[in-house]
C-alpha cells in the first residue's frame, strides 16, 4: 500500500483547506482511512476516520464541526476538508490506511498545514 498526501499550505485563521491522500497498492474500499496530526515534538494525534463505504466516520473533538472526512472509491482517494480554521491546527498532517479490527497502519509522508493568526 502506498499513500500519498497533498494539499497543505500556510493559511490564515479562519480559512478553508482541503486535503488529499491518494491509495494505491490495494483494493481501497477494503480499508478504513484515516488522518492525523503531528506537531513537532509532540506525539501524533488521531483527526478523523471513515469506514471502508463512508457509513460512519469519526473525529477528534478538536475538530468536530469544522474538519469533513470523506472518500472516492471510484478514485481511490480520501479527502479532509478543513474549514475554520485555528492557529492550533499548524501540523503535518498524515492519512493512513487499515484494514477493519486491526490497528496495523500503512502511513503517507504527511503533509504540512500552517496557520497564521
């Protein structure tokens, strides 16, 4: 499985950006996808998550309201729309893949969100 992420930026407090992560390797719809967040010296925090058929997602209640997780199948791609938002959200910003009832992560490089107040 390969991942890779795109769509980070530096933008001001209260903008929109919306994040990218592009599947490969593998049947996509067969794994649940995932973002997190990274600051630097910090550990990686889960944002947001959608089942394999985008029945349920999940996130962080530091996001809630403002980021959307969602999917393609048909292109193998899982998005993060980020609205609103904080200087609190700087980080690189990683999908991940894994297969349902397992926590065994396939990782993407991660991409860099800055936010300017």
């Amino acid at each position: 499985v390969q991942l890779q992420a795109s769509g980070g930026g530096t933008v001001q407090a209260g903008d929109s950006l919306r994040l990218s992560c592009a599947f490969s390797g593998q049947a996509f719809s067969s794994y649940v996808m995932e973002w997190f967040r990274q600051v630097l010296g910090k550990e990686r925090e889960f944002v947001a998550s959608i089942t394999r058929i985008s029945i349920d997602t999940n996130y962080a209640d530091s996001v809630k309201g403002r980021f959307t997780i969602s999917r393609d199948n048909s292109k193998s791609t899982v998005y993060l729309q980020m609205n609103i938002l904080k200087p609190e959200d700087t980080a690189i910003y990683y999908c991940a893949a894994r297969k349902p009832a397992t926590y065994s992560y396939f990782w993407g490089q991660g991409t860099l969100v800055t936010v300017s107040s």
